[in-house]
C-alpha cells in the first residue's frame, strides 16, 4: 500500500505542477521521504511554494531542518481536526486567492468518524480558489471482499498506536470527497493505476489497497 501511495503523489504533484499551480499544501505529510512534495513540484517548476502541515512533533523537527535552506517551503504545526487552523497558518505562506493544491494521502482513514471525515474535507474543498486542486488518497477495501484477516490485523495494530484506529472506507463514500469538484480522469481508482503508464500489479490488493484520486475545482462562469 505504501509504494502504490508514493507513486500516486508523485504523479499527481507532477500533473498539477505541469498544469501551471505553483502553490501546494500537504497536510499529514509524515516524516520526509524520498520525492517529497515540493522535491517533485520545484522541480518541474523552481519557486514552487510548499506548506508541510503536521501535528506530529517529530516530524516538524526533522522537517524544518531539511528545509532551513530552501525558502519557498516551510513546514508549520497543525492537526487535521482543526483544519480551520491549518488554513490559517498556510495563508501566511500561500496565497489562497489564487489555484492552491491541497495534498491529503493516506491520512482520512486514520478518522473513525465519518462525520468528521466529510466536515474537514468540506473545509478543504471551501478553502480552494477556481483551479485549485484537491488530493486525495484513503485505504479502502472492496464491499465483495468481506474483511480479510490481514485488514483486521492492520486494525488492531493502530488501536495500540497514538492512532487509535483506523477506517476503511468504500469507493462511493471517498467520492463523495469529491463532492463539486471535476475529478480528473482516470476518476477514482486504486492508487497504482491513476495515469500510470506502467501500472504494475500489486500483491494482496487485488480487492483492496488504497484509492486514489484528484479534483479540481471548476472556473467560475
């Protein structure tokens, strides 16, 4: 599930770059990796400007010192249950009248609650200027495959983890995500097949994994 999330950012960061964004928020980002977010956007276009958001302290420090030099990335404190705070620090740093990319992997199924899931990412979607783009990528499984022993077993490891737990969600419901949005072909697909020229077959997620997806949001008329 790993890999097949990387390879979707990095093509999904890669697409928006090319198409003319130069602002990007990643909330949830985690500890740095190999082609980061702003790694993959400055270097399509240089100047790009990246906010890393995170609540995790561990991560910030290990963040800004990677960044010190780098001046159009910054990376700021912030948790996800409070996206209106996340949002407000990033407006120091981007300039959300304008088309923002706001990057969220791997991160929503980590809310039990689905009420909550949807409330954040209406407050993501409502913060996108016309041209902005929202990413999105959430573990899933499919409805026929049932619960398999390896995804109860994933659950009781984040139930012993700060976590707490963790949500598998379907197709339609991570869609709904999208709700106003045009999403952009392929649509919503399992992470390893959006507009990957070489999509390879993934072991073991052959009836689940992590979907994936990328919605615009439509020019004002």
């Amino acid at each position: 599930m790993a890999p097949a999330n990387r390879g979707f950012l990095i093509r999904a960061v890669r697409h928006i770059a090319e198409s003319g964004v130069r602002r990007f928020l990643d909330i949830g980002a985690g500890l740095p990796t190999q082609d980061n977010v702003h790694q993959v956007a400055q270097r399509v276009a240089p100047g790009s400007k990246v906010v890393y958001a995170d609540n995790d302290p561990l991560v910030l420090v290990h963040a800004q010192a990677l960044l010190a030099e780098n001046r159009d990335t910054v990376a700021i404190e912030g948790d996800l249950h409070d996206p209106a705070a996340i949002l407000k620090t990033a407006a120091a740093h981007l300039d959300f009248s304008r088309p923002v990319a706001i990057v969220v992997a791997a991160v929503f199924h980590f809310f039990p609650d689905d009420d909550e899931a949807t409330s954040v990412v209406s407050t993501l979607r409502d913060a996108l200027a016309p041209g902005g783009y929202l990413v999105i990528s959430h573990g899933y499984i499919e409805p026929e495959a049932g619960e398999p022993d390896r995804m109860d077993e994933a659950k009781g490891v984040y139930r012993g983890s700060v976590t707490g737990s963790v949500a598998w969600r379907d197709r339609e419901t991570v869609r709904g995500y999208f709700a106003g949005l045009e999403l952009l072909e392929p649509g919503l697909v399992p992470a390893q097949e959006w507009r990957n020229d070489d999509p390879y077959p993934v072991p073991g997620l052959a009836k689940g994994g992590v979907l994936a997806g990328v919605g615009r949001k439509p020019e004002t008329t």
